[in-house]
C-alpha cells in the first residue's frame, strides 16, 4: 500500500511539473489499482478481524460496536475531508501523507498486534490488559489462576484418594443410589 501511495505521490509531482499526459492516465490507474488490491489484502479485512480476535466472548459484542463505530466515523471523516486535505497538501503531497499514514500503522500493528494463532481469547485479552494497565482485569485473572490451581489440587486429592482405594481394594461408587454390600 505504501509503494503504490508513494508511486502516486511520485507520478502526480511529476505531471504538476510537465504538461505532457501521454501515459500519465494509465498509470495512476494501476497505481491506484495496486493500493486497493493491497488494502483488500491487508488493512481493510484487518479493520474487522482483529477486533473479533483480540475481545474475549464476555465483552466482544460491546467492543465489536465499539470498534464499527469508530471504523465508520473515521471513514465518514475521511470521505468529508477528502478533497479540501488533496487541495490544500496538493495531491503529491496528499498521497505522501496517506503513505506516512499506512507506515504508521504498520509500526503499531507490528508493535501491538500479538500473534493470536494457537492462543485462547483469555491469553489475549491478558495480553492486552498487561499492555493497559487494566488493573481490573488482571485482578480477575489472579483470581481466576487461584480457583483453576484449587481446582486442580482438589482433582489431584480426589484421584490420589480413589487411587489409594483401589490400591487397597476397596471399591466406593460414586453414583448416589449405589449401595455396597
């Protein structure tokens, strides 16, 4: 996307300069053609998948509409100011600011966005409470790890008791209506 918006950039300073268009038309076509098939790739579907990845199921439909309201107020924000921003930059200096955008983003994406293959909604919603700061949730994650180690111990217990049972040959139903004889 940064490519095709710099080739852009670099193709409209040029026609600013000269009065000859001969091919000039074609390739800001694909020029234009590279960014939208590199947006459709990348930042476009991106805008909808992480959001849906990264929330936890407890909270995803609140932060999905979060999310899709703040996608449509920037693109509504975008579209409005579309033609004064390319007026007042000059369409140059326009494409160069949407490519100093796209690098922008892409720094934040690789410096923020984790790698969510493999790893559970709780490990990334712990990953992004650790990032925040999110007291509260971190909070309910140490008190989540100590009801699963409990859990686990009382399993253990269990299992070592049933084992030393039958070590000893004792045989202790565990269904309510079972007597023994």
């Amino acid at each position: 996307m940064t490519v095709a918006l710099c080739l852009l950039s670099f193709h409209f300073s040029k026609t600013a300069d000269s009065s000859s268009s001969s091919n000039s038309g074609s390739f800001a076509a694909y020029a234009l053609a590279a960014y939208l098939a590199f947006f459709s790739l990348g930042m476009g579907p991106g805008a909808w998948l992480i959001p849906s990845e990264v929330f936890s199921t407890a909270i995803r439909a609140k932060a999905m509409a979060v999310a899709t309201t703040t996608n449509r107020i920037a693109a509504a924000f975008m579209s409005s100011t579309f033609l004064t921003a390319a007026r007042v930059l000059t369409w140059p200096g326009f494409f160069a600011v949407l490519a100093l955008v796209c690098v922008f983003v892409a720094i934040l994406v690789y410096a923020f966005v984790p790698e969510t293959k493999g790893r559970s909604l709780e490990d990334t919603a712990l990953y992004f409470a650790t990032i925040t700061r999110d007291e509260q949730i971190l909070q309910l994650e140490k008190q989540l790890q100590l009801v699963v180690a409990e859990r686990r111990e009382r399993e253990r217990q269990e299992q070592t008791s049933t084992t030393t049972a039958a070590d000893e040959g004792i045989f202790v139903s565990q269904h309510p209506t079972a007597t023994i004889d």
